[in-house]
C-alpha cells in the first residue's frame, strides 16, 4: 500500500530539518538539541570523499563541523528528493546544494547526493537511522533529473 502524501510530506520535512539544523550565516550558534531530536541516539553519518571514508556519530559531527559551521556560515538545502518507503523504513536520496564564505571573504560551494535511511517511531514520525553522503566531483556529475529544484 503506498504512503500517501502526507505521510511523504512528513518524511521530507524530517530531510529539510537536518538541512536547516546545519545551516546558517557566519556567527550564528546552531541548534544542536534540534539536530539531535531528528537523530536515532545510535545514527551514523558517512561521507564518502575523494580521499577516503569518515564516518562517525552525530556527537562526533557536531563536535568536528560546529567551528567551521559557526565560523564559514554555511547554507544547504535539497534539489531533489525520491521518497522510498516499505512499512517503517524510509529511504531518501537526496541531492543538495550548499554554500559558505571563507572568512578572508571567497566563497565556496558544494553539491552531491545525501542518501538518508529513516525509521518510522512508535509515535508515527520519523527519525534518521544513517545519513549516507557523496559530494560531487568532475568525475561523478549529479545525474540530469536530481539537479531541478523542487
């Protein structure tokens, strides 16, 4: 049976709040409890880079990214989001945009594809499990349909 709009609306609001909790201008503290409560306490987020795989906790994120969050200003947010879900799994793959501003005044920017696996709580809503990323490189261009914003 598929989930109806609503229940995707509910899973891609999850997405654009882990965007959002990560965002902001230069200066401004993020809302790390907010970040948390998207979480499952036990959640991993990896990145697969050029030069190898980090993977880590979320108290490891915020304790490794907060300076440069807090100090670049940065701002990501979703191009493309394809909802999958099969009772309470949910799976996200979600290409994105992001931008900061160095603090000599260049900016710098990034897009790639966040893969976010999400379980379905007791309660009904979502929380991510995993957060699964690739940024995009010369040789591994965003494909054609995940570049559109929606």
């Amino acid at each position: 049976m598929p989930l109806e709009a609503e229940g995707i609306a509910a899973i891609n609001r999850v997405v654009d709040a882990v965007y959002a909790a990560i965002s902001g201008p230069a200066g401004q503290q993020r809302d790390w409890d907010a970040m948390r409560a998207l979480y499952l306490p036990h959640a991993r987020l990896t990145a697969i880079r050029a030069d190898g795989i980090e993977s880590c906790t979320l108290e490891e994120y915020i304790a490794s990214k907060r300076d440069f969050l807090v100090t670049n200003g940065f701002s990501e947010g979703t191009l493309v989001n394809r909802v999958l879900v099969y009772g309470g799994i949910a799976h996200v793959w979600s290409s994105y945009s992001g931008g900061w501003t160095e603090p000599d005044g260049t900016t710098g920017g990034t897009r790639g594809i966040n893969s976010f696996q999400l379980m379905r709580q007791a309660d009904g809503s979502w929380r991510v499990l995993s957060l699964l990323w690739q940024v995009e490189q010369p040789n591994i261009p965003l494909p054609a349909d995940m570049e559109a914003t929606r």
